[in-house]
C-alpha cells in the first residue's frame, strides 16, 4: 500500500498492509443537536463546526486526504479559550494553552489510543490536574477561520503549530490514498494497532459548518447516538438492575423518532447506576431492521460533548 500514497505536508510513516478487516455495512447516519450536561463550565454559543458524513465506497479518494481519527474529545481553540463543540469552557492549565494563536484552531484532545474514558475525565476537570494535562495532546486537524481550501489550510496549519512549538500540540498526519483497497490496507493497520478509525478530507473544499461529502469518517463498523427516555428494569441475574436503556433515535427524512431497548454492552456498574433519563449516548451496530431500528445495538459510552 505504502507505493500508492503520495508526499504530503505533513509527513508520516504508513504502517504496512494487514489483512483486512471486515467493514460492516455503513447504512445509518444520524443527526441532531443536544443538550449539554451541567459537568463542565457553563457552555457559552457552541462553535459552528465541520461535521462528517459516513464514508461509502466510490467516493473519488484521490481527492480526499486521510487521517487517523483520533478517539478523544473534540477542542476548539477560539483564539482565547479552548472549547468543546458544545461551547463548554475547558479548564485546562495556564502552560497548556500558553502561546497558542488568537486564531482559531480545531482538533482532538487525545490521551493516546484506547485512552478515550481518561481523555474525558481530564477535560472535565473543574480544577485541572498538571500531571494528568502532562499526558494529553492537542491533535490539530483544521483551522476554521482560514479561507483557502483544505490543502491550503495544511499548509497553514502545519506552519502554525511548528510555530507553537510544543510537544503536546501536534498536526495530524494527512495522506493520500489512490483507491479503496489502499483504504481499507491504512485501515487494517490503524485498528490492529488500537486506534478507531479514518478521517477523509476533500482537498478542494472550503471550511463550511455544516454536514456533507466534504469530510468524511470511515470505522470498522457503524455507531450513532440516541438520547435515553426510560430505564427497563432488569429480570433474572439482572433483577434489582437496570436489564436495558429505553433509547430513542432523533427523527430524520421526515420520519418519525423510533425507540428500541440497548441492553447490550452495559457494566455491572452501569447497570447499578445507568446513565440518566435524558442522557445522550452512542451505540454500535449492524445495519437496520426493516423498521428503521438499529440490528444488534450495543452500548458504547455517553456521548462525549455531553460530558
């Protein structure tokens, strides 16, 4: 794979071709706007961000850059505060932002792969820990308020964080890929090393805050969210328990909200404690029932910006 991938501002060493994964179905996306928990400071206006459809093959990869996608909590850098994508105020330490442009900068808050739950927990610091902040990254993927095209703001970019100058704020590594098969090859490796998934950026388009073909992400297999309506109480050695999450799916296309049980991939302690009524959280699963529910869901995590 690494003889089809072409030189790139930013430069990165491909891992060698695996065997593939098998890529589950993509056939869902859901979208909607909720409310942010009261667990980190009083959110502000949300910024408005670049959101990404689900890849599907066909789509024309040799005008797209790839990433990795990185599993933490997305940060925006206003130019004087960093942010979540709920607008919630991070209270990161002084020396973490110290430096950082008065323009704006969006990336993932990153404590390396399969770190997501410690990720979340040092974001939602009201008092940040400085050994904890000392292991975190600001993995830079965009710069919102430049004009030029993607591939413009690479360079931009690339040039601004080699500015900044810290270990802790790095650009991630964009590539290029001449075909599906070299794809799903980065994608093989990505996973087998721990990390989530791809990110897929069209060169040519303009930073636009809204949900389109412009940037797309790629796992290997589906999730999307729903907000929590009912606790179902649990039967056998579940009794006492919560036995599953009444979720419900935002309504789309026209279409009516649908409600399923999500069960499946809860704690003990989860179980004991579940997430509240109201609560955002993000399942996975594969493909959808003739009725539009989700087949085989299983629960993942609380969504992050709500956290």
């Amino acid at each position: 794979m690494s003889k089809r991938l072409h030189n790139l501002p930013v430069t990165r060493r491909v891992p060698p071709c695996i065997p593939r994964v098998r890529l589950l179905p993509l056939a869902l996306m859901l979208a909607g706007l909720f409310a942010a928990a009261p667990t980190l400071s009083a959110a502000g206006q949300a910024p408005s961000l670049m959101l990404a459809k689900v890849y599907q093959p066909g789509a024309l990869l040799p005008d797209y850059w790839v990433s990795e996608k990185y599993d933490g909590v997305r940060g925006y850098w206003d130019g004087k505060e960093l942010l979540t994508r709920g607008g919630e105020h991070i209270a990161a330490p002084a020396w973490f932002t110290a430096g950082w442009p008065q323009t704006p900068m969006e990336g993932e808050l990153w404590a390396g792969r399969g770190q997501f739950a410690k990720a979340v927990s040092t974001v939602r610091q009201q008092t940040p820990t400085e050994d904890v902040w000392r292991g975190m990254r600001f993995m830079v993927f965009d710069l919102p308020g430049e004009t030029g095209t993607f591939t413009q703001r690479l360079t931009v970019l690339n040039s601004q964080v080699g500015q900044i100058n810290q270990a802790w704020v790095q650009a991630v590594a964009q590539i290029k890929v001449a075909n599906h098969q070299a794809l799903q090859g980065m994608m093989a490796a990505t996973v087998q090393q721990g990390g989530e998934g791809l990110m897929l950026h069209r060169g040519a388009s303009f930073y636009k805050a809204q949900r389109n073909d412009d940037l797309l992400k790629f796992k290997p297999f589906e999730d999307a969210e729903a907000r929590v309506v009912a606790h179902v109480p649990g039967k056998g050695k579940y009794a006492g328990k919560t036995g599953a999450l009444l979720v419900e799916m935002p309504a789309m296309d026209g279409g009516p909200a649908r409600r399923f049980k999500l069960g499946t991939g809860l704690s003990d302690a989860q179980r004991d404690n579940p997430p509240p009524v109201g609560t955002v959280v993000t399942y996975r699963f594969r493909g959808v029932n003739d009725g539009g529910t989700p087949r085989f869901a299983s629960f993942m995590r609380v969504r992050e910006d709500q956290l």
